[in-house]
C-alpha cells in the first residue's frame, strides 16, 4: 500500500471511529457506558462459537508453521456462573464540598496526563516511550507503540474523545511483522500485559463493539502465541520474532524469572473468552498447571522461586522467595483470575493455589518494621529457603512490592477474609509510611528497613541509625503500586482517608517528577536534591495517572464488581 493510499485509509478510519464512539456515547454517555452490564459481545464465547476476525494486508502469525503442535485443548468451564461476594464498598451520596473537592483532584491528574500525552504525541508518535528530559523518544519494547497502546484505555477513562478516535486509529496500523521489529530480542511477558492488555482493555470500554481492537488484540496475540511453540509448550519469555518467523527453533529459559513466565494467564485467559478460541487459555494454563503440580514442592512450600527452570518444567530450582521484583504479578494474578474467571474448576484451583501462597507469606514473607513512632505496619521482604528446611529473611521494602496491599485486600472481600483485608491495610499503610518518612514524600524503588524481633518486641529506641539501614536502589521509576492499593483499599473500605493520601503522593510525585516537557523517572529521592533520569515507561500514564484518576472519580466508575485490571491497569470485565 503507497504512503498516499494509507493516509487515505487512515483518514478514513478516523471518521469511522468518530462516528462509531458518538453514536455510542450519545446513547449512553461515556461514564453510564463504564456503568452497564456488558453487552453479549463481552460475555465468555464457547469454542463452539468461534470469532472470525476481519481481513488486512500485514503480516499474519497464525500462517507461521507450529513446530510443536498440540493434540487437544484445555478447556474453560461451561458452568453456571457463581455469585462471588461483593467486592466494592457500598458507597453513599456525598456532599457538595467533597465532590468538589474530589473533581479538582480529580482534574489536576487529567491534566498531567494531558500534558504527557501532548508531549509523546508531537515527539514519539508510535514509538515506544518518550525521553521527558531530551525531548526525544526511543523503542525498547519492539518499537510498536508501547505508550500509545498501553494508554488507549488510559484516554477513554479520561474522556480525551478526540485522543482516543486518533490513537485507535493509528494503533490497528501498527504491523507486526519481525522484519520491522526495532529489538532482535521482544520480552514477551511485557508485550503481553502492555499490548494484549492494552487493546483488550479499550476493547472492554467500547462494550466490545469497535472490533477493530479485538481484531488487534488477536493479531498480536497470535505472535504471543508463538512464543510457546516449544517441546514443553513452556514459552520463550526473550523470544526472537524473527528466528521465528524462519523456522528457527528456540528454546524456554532454563534461568528464567517466575513474573515473566507465569503472568499471562489474565490476558490470554480474557481472550480465549472474547473469541472461543481456546489455544491463548490452554497455553496459560499448562503454566498453572505447573505451577499448582509443583507448588508443595519448592523448598518454601505455598510459594515458587524467583528463578525456574521452564526449559524443564521446573519451578522449584530456585532458593530466593517474594512478593516483589521477578515475582510479583504471579501471585497477583492468582486472586485476579478468581475475579476474571467467577467460575469453575479452573477458578476454584486458581483460589487454593492463592490460599496457599497467602499462607506461606504470613508466615515468612510479611515483617513488622522498626520504625521511629513505632507504627503498626508491615512490609513484604524476601526469604532464601535452602533444602533443609531452614529460611532466612531479608528486611529490604521494595516498591515493587506495595501490590501485595490491595491484591491481600481483594481477595479478603472474595474469600470473605478478615486477616487478608487487615494484612491488607497494614501493607498499605506500610507503603505510605515509606512515602511520607522520605525525604521527597516518594518511597525509593528498594530500602532496607530493620525487622523486628517480633511484634510484641518493636520499640523504637533513640540509639537506633534512621529507619532505614541503607537504600539499595534511590530511585523513583515512576511506579503505580503503591498507588493502586491504594486504590484498592479505598474502594473496598469506603474510607476516605485513602483519597487524601492519594492526594498526598500525587503532589509529591508530581511535583518532583516534573520536567520542561514531561514526567520523568528520578535517581535518588532520599535526597533532597533532585536530579532527573530520561526515562517515562509507558506505565507512568497507563497505570500510575490511571490510578490517581479513579480514586478521585465516583466510586461507581469502573466498579471492582464490575472490573478487574490486569498488571498493568488495563480492565477486564468480570464474568459475574
């Protein structure tokens, strides 16, 4: 197609979107559309009832030969949907002055946003990320756009109507063929929740009627799909697009990281629901599988290594445990797909596999700080299990971690759990104390902090160095997860105090993230000083500005009895 020909199209797709989003919202308006029961379009297809995505000119992954190919698929439940408790507080009407109040918050997020967007739009335009301090850009993530997709949903939440007709437009184009990939090397795990997760979610928004994003979310889901074409159907987590493409065999990892292989099953999972099309589940769930098989098998049983072998089918090679970085989204998925799935014998192993996990976190995971007013908090650490049994903690707080508050507290409303919900909080709490004893008012991406003895014996006592022994990495790279249990814990408690501490971190982190142009990630914020790092990932605006805007909105927009977002914020709708 000439250059010409594709401004044309483009163009035309434009108007196309236009009208398809206005004869939308004028039916049902852009907040009572996040509001509504899905429409038959969102609800689960059987493998009876295949989806038939539409025809282009790109490159096709699904026309690529299968090495391994496999015999039968794993199959989702056909069940009668079970009614899993109310997830959400039953929020009552609030005065003038706090509405008020919340509606300035609320517009003052929008308007970083905007200003994020306006910079990526004139000077990265479908490429990966924008440099907020060079004014520049640059693609580490296979040069497809990963800040455009990762935001679609990001712009209709937001109400930017005109932003989201031209990024939709734009983002169907993008070609995936690995003769254009801007990496010899793709990291499947975060093109799966950034890209898969992106299109599936502005899918969701538009109560699944604009098929052009499912037909996308389908396009790269067939290259993801590829990534598993191994002897084992373990998938390559660094997997070369174009040796692929040849025929070139390639390998799963035989030291890999347990987030990057077992935190696929929500995307993959949603997608198999959207089309009937059961090779995406099958493949997550060989994983869980796997990882249910081996689960009372590692040397810290309830809980899998950071490092596995998938090469082997092995999770259990490794000695290092946590919630944090190379671990994180695995056990957050767990809880999540109990929400996604509402359903099942897949969901009701997803939930012992979490209870599990929960159980085994408690009691080595989780510590209590010793911190200077003694505050009655916990933070997720580390432990290194060897074969005998023996174990042994590392205190060190990871901002990475701070999910661990709301993923507890979402699964104390599902379970009905009281020492999740309350574990919840102090996670939560632990999180923002690390904000508001830092010097910018931003917790550092990892701290050591100093554990007590136990919780009896956690007095403070004035001989003690500052709370925290030493900081192993200063920086602030822009993270959302403190924020979004935040999140989570003032949508599932109804206590306000939540949003003024969301309100709290945003100025601080504004303020000192702030550039000329932009955003950007900074190098040591336990000083005072502050020295900027050209660096503004995708997930700054997709789930950091995301988060910051929902807590300020009505509660009931994108309800959490309704929604469950992914790792990187994108919402899915629940099967309920």
């Amino acid at each position: 197609m000439s250059r010409f020909a594709r401004l044309i199209f483009t163009a035309c797709t434009l108007v196309i979107t236009l009208y398809t989003l206005r004869q939308l919202k004028s039916s049902l308006g852009n907040v009572s559309l996040l509001h509504q029961s899905p429409s038959d379009s969102c609800l689960p297809l059987s493998s009876e009832t295949l989806y038939q995505p539409g025809g282009n000119d790109r490159f096709k992954w699904r026309d690529v030969a299968t090495q391994y190919p496999v015999s039968s698929l794993r199959q989702l439940s056909s069940k009668k949907r079970s009614r899993l408790p109310k997830v959400q507080y039953h929020f009552s009407t609030s005065n003038a002055t706090v509405v008020e109040q919340r509606r300035n918050r609320r517009q003052e997020v929008k308007d970083a946003f905007q200003r994020c967007w306006q910079a990526y739009s004139e000077k990265a335009w479908l490429k990966d990320e924008f440099t907020p301090v060079s004014n520049g850009w640059k693609n580490n993530f296979g040069g497809y756009a990963a800040t455009l997709v990762d935001n679609l949903d990001t712009l209709f939440i937001m109400d930017f109507e005109k932003e989201f007709e031209e990024a939709v437009a734009a983002a169907v184009e993008i070609d995936f063929d690995p003769a254009i990939s801007a990496l010899e090397e793709i990291n499947i795990f975060e093109t799966t929740i950034r890209h898969l997760g992106g299109f599936l979610g502005a899918y969701e928004l538009t109560e699944c009627k604009d098929k052009r994003l499912l037909d996308k979310a389908i396009e790269i889901g067939d290259m993801i799909y590829k990534s598993f074409d191994t002897p084992n159907r373990m998938p390559i987590t660094h997997w070369n697009p174009r040796k692929a493409a040849e025929g070139e065999l390639q390998s799963a990892p035989d030291d890999g990281l347990l987030a990057e292989l077992a935190s696929s099953s929500m995307e993959l999972t949603r997608l198999s629901q959207l089309t009937g099309d059961m090779r995406w589940f099958d493949a997550t769930q060989r994983i869980t599988d796997m990882l249910d098989e081996q689960q009372n098998q590692t040397t810290l049983p309830g809980m899998w290594p950071a490092k596995v072998n998938a090469r082997e089918s092995d999770v259990r090679v490794g000695r290092r445990y946590s919630i944090g970085g190379e671990t994180d989204s695995t056990y957050e998925y767990l809880v999540k797909m109990i929400a996604l799935l509402g359903e099942g014998d897949v969901m009701e192993q997803y939930k012992r596999m979490y209870e599990f996990s929960m159980d085994t976190a408690f009691q080595h995971i989780l510590f209590r700080p010793l911190v200077p007013d003694n505050a009655d908090i916990l933070i997720p650490g580390s432990v290194i299990a060897n074969v005998h049994g023996e174990s042994s903690l590392n205190s060190k707080a990871e901002h990475l971690a701070c999910v661990f508050g709301g993923m507890l507290a979402l699964g104390g409303r599902l379970f009905q759990n009281d020492t999740y919900l309350e574990n919840g909080h102090k996670v939560t709490q632990g999180c923002v104390w690390a904000y508001r004893n830092s010097p910018m008012g931003i917790m550092a991406d990892s701290v050591q902090m100093i554990a007590c003895d136990s919780d009896v014996d956690c007095e403070w006592h004035n001989e003690q160095p500052e709370w925290y022994q030493l900081t192993s990495d200063p920086s602030y790279r822009l993270r959302p997860e403190a924020i979004e249990s935040v999140f989570y814990l003032y949508r599932i408690t109804g206590d306000e105090m939540y949003q003024d501490i969301a309100w709290e971190m945003f100025q601080a982190v504004n303020k000192a993230t702030r550039t000329v142009y932009a955003n950007a990630m900074i190098s040591n914020v336990m000083s005072s000083h502050v020295s900027h790092q050209d660096s503004m990932e995708s997930f700054w605006m997709s789930e950091t500005l995301k988060y910051f805007y929902l807590i300020f909105s009505e509660p009931e927009f994108l309800s959490l009895d309704t929604f469950v977002f992914n790792t990187e914020a994108h919402p899915f709708r629940r099967n309920r």
